[in-house]
C-alpha cells in the first residue's frame, strides 16, 4: 500500500485538487491511500473565528466564516460538474456555516477558547477539503471511499497537540477496512484530526498531516510514503531565502529529523518517528512540480562526515542557570523537568556544564513567571530575539574540518553560544538576528557553493 499525503497548497483550490486527481491516478495500480490537508490558509481563518469570538470581534468573526465559506463554494463550483454533487456539498458546507456560527457563539459568550473549543473549529478544514477531493476522484472514476479520521485516529485527550493510540488506531483502521465492499479502492482521509474516545474531536498540532500519513504507514506497513507539498523536497537551505540552494537527492532519517526540527519546514518533526520505527521509504515530491524527483530518505546514511544542509530559526530566546549550590545531577535534572513540564515549555536545545545548565527556547516571549521558578534555584540570564544557525550532517563531527569551516564562516559575526545535538548530527550558533541571513548565506556559500 502507498500513503500519499498533500498539502494545503497542494488542495488550495479546485484546479490544484484535479492535479491531485491526475498525480493519484498515475499511481492507482498500488492502491494508494490518501491523506488531506485543509485547503491553504483554512486553519488560520479557523483559529482566527475562535480567537476573534474570545475578544468579542463578531464582525471579524462573522467576515471569517464567510470568507472559509466561500472559499470551498467556489472550490465546489468550479471543480465539480454534477448539479446533484454540487448541491449536496454546498448542503453540506451550508450545515458547516451553522456548527462554525454556534461554536463561536458559545466560545463568545465565555469569552474564552479553551484547546478543545479550538479543536472543534479547526477539523472543519480538513473535514470539507478531503470530502472535495473525494467527490472529484469519482467525478475523474477514481474508485475513492472518503473515510472519516476521528472513527480511526483515536487520540488522547491532551487538545491541539494529541497523540494517537497506535494499537487502536490499527485495530480499529483494520476493522473499517476489512467492511468496505468496493473493489480496488482508494481511500481518502484527512490529516491534522482524530478524536477521544468519547468521539470529541482532537488535532495533533498544526502543520501535523505529515504526521498522519507516518501513523497510517506504520499501522498498514505501507511499501512507500508520498509527502507532496509546494517544494521539490529538502534543500542545503531554504530555496526563498538563498536562491543557489541545491536539492539534496537523499536524507538518512536521522539526517531528515533534524532539519526539520531545526527549522526546515519541509516535514512536520514528529513524522519521522514511526517512519523510521518501521523502516519504511519515504519520499518528499512537489506537486506543482511533479516531474521532480524529489528528496527520498531512508534508513541509509552517508559513512562519511558531510554537512548536507543549513537551517535558520528565528526568535529564540536562551536561558542560563548556574544554581545556588551543587546537587545531585539526577535529582537537579529531575526539578528542571518539573519546571518545564508545569510550564509546557520544550527546550530546543539544552547543554549542560559541570556548573551551569543553557536552555534554548523557540518562539514567543519567556513568561515571568517561568523565569522565577528558575531564580529559585539559581542565577538565570535570559537573553531574547537571537537567531539559531544550525549545520546538519551524519558524522560530521569525525572530521574537524567541518568545524573549522563552520566557525570560519561565522569569523565577522557575533557568537552567544554554541550547542552540539545530543546525537551528534549537527553543529549550532546563536547569533543576533540582524546578522543571521548574512550569516547563513556564509555558511552556504562556503560548504555547498566551492
């Protein structure tokens, strides 16, 4: 079985879902099975009704509704030929309008989005796009059966940011599977959604489809995993940013998850995960382009030390601590797990000296509160608005050139601090943020550009 994954732009609108119909039919002979995204920008209109209701802008509210409206009637008017099809979808939209209408209304009147009010606005994207692209499959005689997620991608409860139960994802997947009646069929289905087990509708964090797909490869033991998005695949850098940037054929996963958790944004991080569990292929292709051959990444890793990319993140704030006094490290480990578990803060890195203990924190402001459960047991810097540089590459601490490279480019800029991953692939600088594009286009040139 093959997963194959599409993006919002990929769905964006109705010429873009018929080039999915015709890139899906290219691969029907191995029984492809489907994941959706919300069509581009549904998501933020989404999260924009509930935060613009919790304020009390209705009238933003209500030009958000109709705008995510009328972006799936036209989708639906111009992508499909049958009145008969037309008319049942836009019923369906119309009862869509009604639900998005009465959960903002409550969320209004409480003048507060909770995560689950949110999740309950946000499956609507995913939900319409996906029965869109099912309708056109049939429409084009793709034999497509549209599966609803939240009956197979069950979840716990933890809103915006779930995680599936992947046995009973499987048993359950494997249930409704085993009922449908159609011959060959491919299956449509939606990403980023899944529910409790009392049926409330979840997400598992945006830009999550990725995700979905590697959950759906794992349990089914897909043969391959398509993620078609707007970029022929992974690039030495980000191509809008440096034009010169060269398409990188091949990724070990390893090398795959940490471009994209030091901020590639090619793959949602998590997808790695039950992907390289099961050892399956994955490859990464552009829809727009689909001629690309596109980046393929697999269990197989370059033996010798090469960077293959560099990746910049913005807006990182870094925390220092040196406690007051020495304690166990076990247990002073276990008190700063503690802290950032009460505070829902995820490090992006963290490096810790025989004295000192160095936190780097991706996007929005550090909370006082969360500086002061620091303070209580230690000095605390905080330094804010800085830029991580991140070389990635398997081995490439073996050979010190790369190093020496790396922190050659670097020779006009201002370092804070540098970090090593804990497993070794890649090589970090904390720089000011006005001097971070300069810098990474150093970088660049010097290691993919000679």
């Amino acid at each position: 079985m093959l997963i194959m994954k599409f993006g919002g732009t990929s769905v964006e609108n109705a010429a873009a879902m018929h080039n999915v119909a015709s890139i899906v039919k290219q691969h029907q002979h191995r029984k492809p099975f489907v994941v959706i995204s919300a069509i581009a920008q549904a998501t933020n209109l989404l999260t924009s009704i509930g935060t613009n209701a919790a304020l009390g802008n209705m009238s933003v509210v209500q030009e958000n509704i109709a705008t995510f409206i009328s972006k799936h009637v036209s989708i639906i008017e111009e992508g499909i030929s049958s009145p008969q099809t037309q008319r049942r979808l836009k019923e369906t939209v119309a009862n869509v309008q009604q639900d998005l209408e009465r959960l903002s209304q409550g969320i209004f009147f409480l003048r507060e989005l909770s995560p689950r009010s949110l999740d309950a606005l946000c499956v609507f994207g995913e939900y319409l796009s996906s029965l869109c692209v099912h309708e056109i499959f049939l429409e084009q005689e793709i034999p497509g059966v549209w599966l609803d997620a939240k009956k197979f991608m069950l979840t716990d409860n933890n809103f915006t940011s779930a995680s599936p139960r992947l046995d009973e994802v499987q048993k359950r997947l494997q249930n409704i599977l085993h009922n449908v009646e159609k011959e060959n069929p491919i299956f449509v289905t939606q990403g980023f959604i899944g529910a409790t087990e009392e049926g409330i509708p979840t997400t598992m964090g945006r830009e999550s489809s990725d995700f979905t797909a590697a959950v759906l490869g794992s349990v089914l033991n897909a043969d391959e995993i398509q993620i078609w998005t707007d970029v022929d695949g992974f690039f030495t850098a980000d191509p809008r940013v440096i034009p010169t940037a060269k398409l990188i054929p091949h990724l070990s996963y390893a090398e795959a998850l940490e471009l994209a958790d030091r901020g590639a944004k090619v793959l949602h991080p998590k997808t790695m995960l039950p992907i390289a569990e099961k050892n399956l292929p994955l490859l990464i292709r552009n829809s727009k382009n689909p001629t690309s051959a596109g980046t393929s990444v697999s269990s197989s890793r370059n033996e010798f030390a090469t960077a293959v990319g560099v990746t910049l993140k913005n807006n990182i704030a870094i925390v220092s601590l040196i406690p007051f006094e020495q304690k166990n490290f076990s247990l002073l480990t276990e008190i700063l797990a503690g802290i950032l578990a009460e505070h829902k803060r995820t490090p992006l890195f963290h490096s810790a000296g025989e004295r000192a203990h160095l936190f780097g924190f991706e996007g929005g402001k550090i909370s006082d509160s969360f500086i002061q459960a620091f303070r209580e047991i230690g000095s605390v810097t905080l330094v804010e608005k800085k830029s991580l540089l991140t070389i990635v590459g398997n081995n490439i601490f073996q050979s010190p050139s790369v190093v020496m490279r790396f922190m050659k480019s670097l020779a006009d800029t201002q370092l804070h601090y540098m970090t090593m991953s804990a497993h070794r692939l890649s090589l970090a600088a904390v720089v000011n943020e006005e001097d971070a594009l300069r810098s990474m286009v150093a970088i660049h040139k010097e290691f993919f550009e000679q």
